[in-house]
C-alpha cells in the first residue's frame, strides 16, 4: 500500500517567516494530495490541495507543489502568523486516503 | 456544504461499559464514511470504511467485534467501542467524502469525539 512519510515533525519560526513542510510518498498511482490543520482536540480542516495533473497551487499565503517524478509534495505557507500554529497533516490518495505522521508548527510572535 | 457532524464530542465512561459515537453528514447524502483513531500528537489511523447498506471494512489490526460500525443511512455511520478499557481511551473522528466525489475529492471531518475510559 501506499506510504506517506512528512518532514519535519515539529517546526518553530518567528512571526513573518515562511514554513515549508515536505511530504513523499511510494505509489506513484496516487493521484490527490491534500493538507489538512488540525488545532488542538479539533477536526482536521482542508487548507489546500493539490491532484496530480497539477504543479502548484497558491491560496493567498499558503501554496502547494507537487512533484511527481520524485514523487513529492511541499506545504508553504509565507508571512506566518501565530494563528498559523497548529498539526498540519498531509495525504495521499487512491483508493483510500493516506495521512503522514503531522508536524506541528509553531509561529513565536 | 458538506458538513460533518459528530456526537457526543466528549464521553467519560466507566470500564466494560459501552459507548456509541455517531457520525452525520448533515447537508449531504454519504455513502461511504471513514472512522478514524488518533493519540496525542500522532497522526490519524484509519480504523475502518463504513459503506451505507453493507458491512464495514476494517483495517489490519482493528478488532471488528470490539469497534463494531454501522452505516444503516445514508446520512449516518454508528462506532460503537463494545466493553471499553482505559486503552480505549482516545480521539475518534468520522470523515465522509461528499457525493459526487471521490478518493480524488477533499474529506470532510467530523468534529471528533474524545473517549475516556476511567
């Protein structure tokens, strides 16, 4: 099956910085690779995704890159703020959808 | 669109006892949900795929006669933690994908329900 593996585990930036998060994965059928946030006792919630017929995709700060030679995909977000902190959580997906282990981000003000 | 919802959000319950989680897709029909498992600061472990009609599928290592899952709705997916133990104790979220969508279409979750088994 598939496996997702996601890098770094925990991530501590100041205020204003970017923060790159970085996820590979093994079967290269996958074909949708959404980031979910996750704020501490709640439900993941969607913050951008990407399908693989795609590069990139931007949303304000937040943009996401895809490459599927090396079968890897990049979570960016830029100006971070504290609202930012929190589990952020990648995926792939097939037949069934494949979450890496989370990092946790922490925005210093 | 596409809300999930999930109750109860927090249940304490003694050891041996039973407990049900719900799972409602509140604006849509779902015909497939997806139950999920997380400790503190892991990640989420699928626990099982619930199919609206036909019994759950479970993951390796997941005691089917212990989580026992019902999708008797279109709207509604049941986790029922049968006899529960202080290692039981965790978060459990439901996801469902909209119609229409696919294993290529965003999850939507439920808020989750956090079990402690005392």
């Amino acid at each position: 099956g598939e496996n997702v593996e996601q890098h770094p585990s925990t991530l501590s930036v100041q205020e204003g910085d970017s923060a790159v998060i970085k996820c590979t994965y093994s079967d290269s059928a996958s074909n949708y690779f959404p980031w979910y946030k996750q704020e501490l006792g709640k439900r993941p919630q969607l913050i951008i995704d990407i399908r693989s017929n795609v590069g990139e995709k931007k949303d304000q700060r937040i943009a996401v890159t895809l490459n599927k030679t090396a079968k890897h995909f990049s979570l960016h977000i830029t100006e971070t703020q504290p609202e930012d902190s929190a589990v952020y959580f990648c995926a792939a997906s097939i037949n069934q959808f494949y979450f890496g282990t989370g990092t946790s981000l922490t925005v210093i003000p | 669109g596409a809300v999930v919802s999930q109750h109860p959000s927090r249940v304490i319950c003694k050891s041996g006892t039973s407990v049900k989680i719900e799972c409602r897709s509140l604006d849509f029909q779902a015909t497939t949900m997806f139950w999920y498992r997380q400790f503190p600061k892991q990640s989420l472990m699928l626990m099982a795929t619930s199919n609206e009609g036909s019994k759950a599928t479970y993951e390796q290592g997941v005691e089917k006669d212990k989580f026992l899952i019902n999708h008797a709705s279109l709207t509604l997916s049941t986790l029922t933690v049968t006899s529960a133990h202080p290692e039981d104790s965790s978060f459990y979220i439901c996801s469902a994908i909209p119609p229409r969508g696919s294993y290529n279409s965003p999850l939507h979750f439920g808020n989750g329900t956090r079990l402690t088994v005392t």
